[in-house]
C-alpha cells in the first residue's frame, strides 16, 4: 500500500491549476529525487514565503509587506492603472517595458460555473483605489471566457467620473492570453492608444 503521507502530498500538487493526478505524481518523485540539502532549501524558502508574504493593500500583487514594490515605487506614474487577471500579466508587462503606471491585480476570471467571491471582493475595492487616477487599461485576456470580467469591470467603472477606460484594439489575436503576447503586440494593442 502506498503510503498515506505519499498520497496526502501528492493531493496537494494535484490542487494546482493545469495539473493532473498523473503529472501531481512525476513531480513528487522528481522532488523526492533532489538530494536532502536541496529538498530541505526548497521547503524551507517555501515556510519564510508562507508565513511573510500577503498582498499589497493597493493592487493585490503580493508582497512581503504592506505595500508591493511596483506600488512603493515613488518613481512610477501614480495616474494611471492597468487591470489584470494574474499576477502572471503583470510580470509580462514589466517585462515588455512599455508601461510605468500601477496596477491591479483581480486574481482570476469570473466563470460562470466557478464562484469568485475573492475577485467580487476585490472588484468592490476597485473604486477606492481610483483616486488620483486618471487613466485605467483594461488588460484582460482577449477570449471569451474573459468576457463576463470586462462586463463586470467597465460596469463598476461606469460609476467613476473622469476616468479614461482603454481597452485593447488591436493586435491582440483572439485567445490572446496577455503573459503570452509579446511587447510589440503589447505595446499595438494597448500603450499605444494612450
Ligand atoms: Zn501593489
């Protein structure tokens, strides 16, 4: 019988997202494989991380800390936010170079078939992180999915005067996942419009 503590952890590797049962096992023995120092390094980091990170106050990205770096940045232009779903766009953005605003970070898509009350939450914050901006991107991925969260978004938006809302336009093919896109594409769709 395999051990209960085997398939206890092996549980909780299948609990992350695009993970299946069969690949849930191959990492547990590729990190039962790595030599002890190393194991113990990796779990070890994993506690400090468990137990100093959280979520900036302003935009949800996390961070150890009130405040996340991109927000504590007196640097970075305070006028303006862009929307994301996951914390992974906003490493694409960084990434492409091509914006210095704030951001905020929903957390997900709202689906259908999946209740979100975290993101609902969030989006009911969105209102108070509004002030002094005067313009919001909305970078959310071009599918369908994502549709019912643009709604939700541009219906709270709605309600706040003097707002820019700039959606993506171009570029950005159908099924675009924004930490896909490239800068260039980035840059066609949605800085360039501002
Ligand atoms: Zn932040």
């Amino acid at each position: 019988m395999i051990p209960p503590i085997f398939t206890k952890f092996v549980e909780l590797l299948d609990e992350f997202p695009e993970i299946g049962p069969r690949q849930a096992w191959r990492l547990f023995f590729w990190l039962l494989r790595q030599e002890s120092g190393k194991r113990r390094q990796f779990f070890e980091l994993f506690k400090t991380l468990s137990d100093q990170v959280s979520h900036c106050t302003i935009c949800y990205f996390p961070a150890i800390g009130e405040m996340c770096h991109i927000c504590a940045d007196v640097k970075r232009d305070h006028s303006r936010l862009c929307i994301v779903a996951r914390e992974t766009d906003v490493l694409t953005i960084e990434n492409s170079k091509k914006y210095k605003g704030r951001y905020f970070v929903l957390g997900g898509l709202m689906l259908p078939y999946e209740k979100r009350d975290d993101i609902s939450k969030r989006l009911q914050d969105l209102p108070k992180k509004l002030k002094n901006i005067k313009t919001v991107l909305l970078a959310l991925p071009f599918t369908r999915e994502a549709e019912p969260t643009a709604q939700e978004v541009e219906r709270v938006l709605k309600h706040i005067p003097h707002i820019k809302i700039i959606k993506p336009q171009k570029g950005i093919p159908q099924g675009g996942e924004i930490e896909f896109l490239d800068p260039e594409t980035l840059q066609e769709a949605l800085f360039k419009q501002e």
